[in-house]
C-alpha cells in the first residue's frame, strides 16, 4: 500500500465528512475505503483511511487540502485553496505487460479558488484549480449540487457534479505518446479535454456525544476521452468508504 493511495481516499472522506458536521472545528476519525481504479489491470483496493478537518473564522483544512477565506458567511464561502492531488500512475502497479512500459504520472499540488453557496433547497460546491509543479500543467473545474436532510443524529447529504479537466490535465494521466507507443505496442492517444458526471452520497449518525459513523460513495462515469485511452478499460471509477469519527 502506497501513502498517496491512502491519502487518495482521506480527501473525499474529510470533505464529505466536513459537509455533514460543518459546525466542528475538529474532527479526527479513521475507517476503511475501497477504490475502483481505471487503469487496465489495477485491482480493486482496500485501505485505512484518516479523517482530520478543522474549520475557523479564516483558515480551513480538510484531508489533504487546506484554504484561506476571502469571504465567509452563512451563505457564500470564497476561499484561497491548495491541496495535494493524488491523482497518479505507477507502471509497476499494473498486471498490464503494456502499460508497465509506460512512463510514470506523478501526483502534483493544486492550487485555485472554492466557493460554496447555501441555500434552503442545498447547496452548490465548486473549485477551480490548476498545477503548481509543472506536472500536468492542467487545470481542474468541479461543480456540484447537494442537499443535506437532518433527522435527529442522521444526516445525509446526495449530490450530483461533474468534473472537467483539461487537455493537459487529460494527456499527462491519460495520454500516450509516439514514444511510449513504440515501446509498450500500444496505439499513441492524445485526449482532449472532458466532462465526468458523478453521484456521490454521504452518511453521518451521531450515535454517542461527540462521536458518529460515517458512510460515504462516489459513482463517477468517465468521458469518452479517458475511456477510449489505451491506459483505461472502463467507463467509470467509484469509492466506497465507512468509518467512525469524534468531533472536538
């Protein structure tokens, strides 16, 4: 297990996490995860996963991302952000002969604006960001829908988004060149940039004083620009996870 693999997973579990106990400044917990990776030949994994968010007046930090507020009410929240993307690829980590040839993607650090906009009828979340250390040079746009429903310790929060990235951000992940073509025998592919629609759910129950449970998944369908890659050999990734958490 790899601690970019873990901490893959610790950044949708501390959001998601956050969005249900919004009122916490500090929330630790741990549980486990399971992602479904769309690479040719990586197997579904299994992984502990932490849980920190803080949340004040100014600052903000949540799994592997933290930001500075340039604006912050009960209605919108503009904020600064970076965060560590964990978005990679390791050739060894496939059973795939051809794509153990390929290059390595690295993971990067990402860097933008996020804003949140309340409402009686939900809520939106959206964060534009882009490559800070010349990995990718992409860019990534996410805009979601979610509602909360509270009923006594019960909170659960469905939501709907889609995710953009861009021709950089595609061809760095996705891509393969003339010369990893003539090495692995795979065809060369050059995406362009991409729309994915996910659903995603989260559940929280306060179930003794300050600590509860946690549920949480993501179904995201990829766009036919990564899905036809030579590297991908399905339509959609997804992530499950479940945990316990005590907010201080």
């Amino acid at each position: 297990m790899t601690k970019l693999k873990l901490l893959a997973l610790g950044v949708l579990i501390a959001t998601t996490t956050n969005v249900a106990q919004a009122e916490s400044n500090l929330t630790l917990g741990a549980g486990v995860g399971v992602v479904e990776h769309p690479y040719k030949d990586y197997d579904t994994d299994v992984y502990p996963v932490p849980v920190i968010t803080y949340e004040s007046e100014n600052f903000w930090f949540r799994g592997l991302g933290g930001g500075y507020y340039l604006w912050n009410d009960n209605t919108d929240k503009l904020s600064i952000t970076a965060y560590w993307s964990p978005m990679y690829f390791k050739p060894e980590d496939s059973d795939n002969h051809q794509l153990r040839q390929l290059d390595k993607r690295k993971s990067t650090m990402m860097a933008g604006l996020s804003y949140v906009h309340n409402t009686q009828y939900g809520f939106l979340r959206t964060t534009l960001a882009g490559d800070t250390l010349d990995n990718s040079n992409g860019i990534v746009w996410d805009l979601a829908w979610l509602y909360r429903y509270t009923n006594g310790g019960l909170t659960l929060t469905p939501g709907i988004g889609v995710e953009w990235n861009s021709e950089n951000q595609n061809e760095y992940y996705y891509g393969v060149s003339g010369k990893e073509s003539s090495h692995s025998g795979l065809r060369s592919y050059d995406p362009n940039d991409s729309w994915n629609p996910y659903l995603e759910i989260s559940a929280n129950y306060n179930f003794l004083g300050n600590w509860s449970v946690y549920g949480t998944a993501r179904y995201t369908h990829l766009s036919d620009e990564i899905s036809d890659s030579p590297m991908v050999d399905k339509s959609w990734s997804g992530l499950i996870s479940t945990g316990v958490t005590y907010k201080f």
